[in-house]
C-alpha cells in the first residue's frame, strides 16, 4: 500500500509502516494518522503478519510532531465542531486495540506527537542518539493528546519536568530505559529491530493477541477486577488451538507449529 503520506510493505512475517514525510521531518497530520489506521487494519486482516513495524523516512527524524506549518492539512490544534473526534485520539485509539505487537522503529528524532507515538507502541529499537520529548511549552501548548501514553511510560516527576521546560533526552541515555527497549547505534538499528521481530514471530500468535488485549484492559482496572478478569481469560485461552499445542509440544520436547487459533 503506498499513499502520499505513508507507505507499507511486508518483510517476513512483519509489516513495516513509514512515515513518508521526510521533508517534514515525518510531521504527523489528518492524513499521516489516517493511514496508518488503514495500515493497521490491513496487517490485522492478513493471518500472515505477525507484528507491525512503525518508523518514519530518511535518518533525521521518526516524527516531528504535528505538522505546524501554517495551513497544513489537518492542523494537529483544531477539530470539527460536528465530529470532535480529533484525528490523533482515533490513531492512538486504534495502536492501543492492534492485536498485534507494535514495534516502533526509531531511526531519529521522536518530538512532540512523535515522542507519543513511540510511548504508544509496544516496544521500542532507537537509535542511541535520537532525541525524544514534548515540546509544546515552546509554542504556549502543552502535550494535552499524548498524556495518557506518556504516563504509561515515564515516572510522573519526570514527566512533569519535561513537559513543563521542553528539554528532551537520549533514546541512549539511562532515564530512557523506562521507553526504549533497546538503544543502539544508527548502523546496528535495523538488525537490531530485525532481531527483536525474530522474537515475537515464533512465539503463538493466539496468546500474543489475547495477552495484548487483556494487557490494555487490565491496566485500567482496579486489582479485583483484574484478576476477576484474568481467571477467566486464562480459563479461555488454555482452550485455544495453540495452547493446546503448546501444551502438546512441551511434553513432546520438539517446537510447536502454530496456527493462530
């Protein structure tokens, strides 16, 4: 699939999701978000794909942010009155109900909506010297849309300082290791994230995409209701075509073959 704002393509078993921007720095607007919930649908319709990759074009940035150029197609500030479901709630809204792993792909700079973008991914390959953060103080805004996934992934002081001075840190940086799975250098990122994809895709389809969503729902839970919730998809799961291979291939001592059901 290729649009003007973001292109797709198989590798393996792993779709791979571009931001196709670069002259923007990959800015994120109405038709970036757009399509990539487009892409995300086709990679949960296909049976093949086994995990999405998210990256943005070119070396210098992952996302930029919303587009602030003045009369950008689909300002990141404004919504329409008649449907105020604002573009980037309905992205975020979809990467959190993917069923399948998300996989950002850092290969520069992840600023503003971009750094938001990364905290809503599953897990996290960048380059070591990629710069993240919020910037919006420096334009009278704050990072309103992005909250709740930023406080999913960094400590609330921390958070607070850097939305409130706009300083930004190192994908390699130690603080970082609360969002970034993995830093390395820029020559080492794709094998890098090649390396984590080979991870995810043997293991059983079926219990990565139960997982992912009792994941999203428990964490909103209070703990009696989480674990009232988990008994019975533990219960559902362990009923599944793959645990029982799973089950099957432990006691046979040989690797299981997955069918994803």
């Amino acid at each position: 699939m290729v649009t003007d704002a973001v292109t797709t393509r198989r590798e393996g078993a792993a779709m791979v999701v571009t931001i196709d921007r670069e002259s923007r720095r990959n800015a994120l607007n109405e038709s970036v978000a757009a399509a990539i919930v487009v892409a995300l649908d086709a990679a949960e319709a296909d049976p093949e794909v086994r995990v999405v990759v998210l990256t943005g074009a070119g070396d210098k940035a992952f996302c930029a942010g919303g587009d602030l150029k003045p009369g950008a197609d689909g300002t990141p500030f404004t919504i329409d009155a008649a449907d105020p479901r604002h573009y980037v709630s309905r992205l975020l809204r979809r990467m959190d109900a993917c069923r399948l792993p998300i996989v950002a792909r850092v290969n520069g700079h992840a600023l503003a909506g971009g750094f938001g973008l990364v905290c809503a991914c599953d897990l996290v390959v960048a380059r070591e010297d990629a710069l993240m953060g919020v910037t919006e103080v420096k334009v009278g805004l704050f990072p309103m849309m992005i909250l709740p996934y930023l406080l999913r992934v960094l400590p609330y002081r921390r958070l607070t300082e850097l939305c409130i001075t706009g300083e930004l840190i190192r994908a390699g940086d130690p603080e970082a290791a609360s969002i970034v799975n993995y830093a390395v250098p820029a020559s080492e990122l794709d094998a890098k994230t090649d390396w984590l994809i080979g991870r995810i895709v043997d293991k059983s389809p079926t219990g990565i995409r139960l997982g992912k969503q009792a994941l999203a729902k428990i964490r909103e839970m209070s703990t009696d209701a989480a674990l009232e919730y988990a008994q019975f998809m533990l219960a559902n799961m362990a009923r599944t075509e793959d645990a029982r291979e799973g089950f099957t291939a432990f006691a046979e001592k040989r690797p299981p073959v997955w069918t994803g059901k």
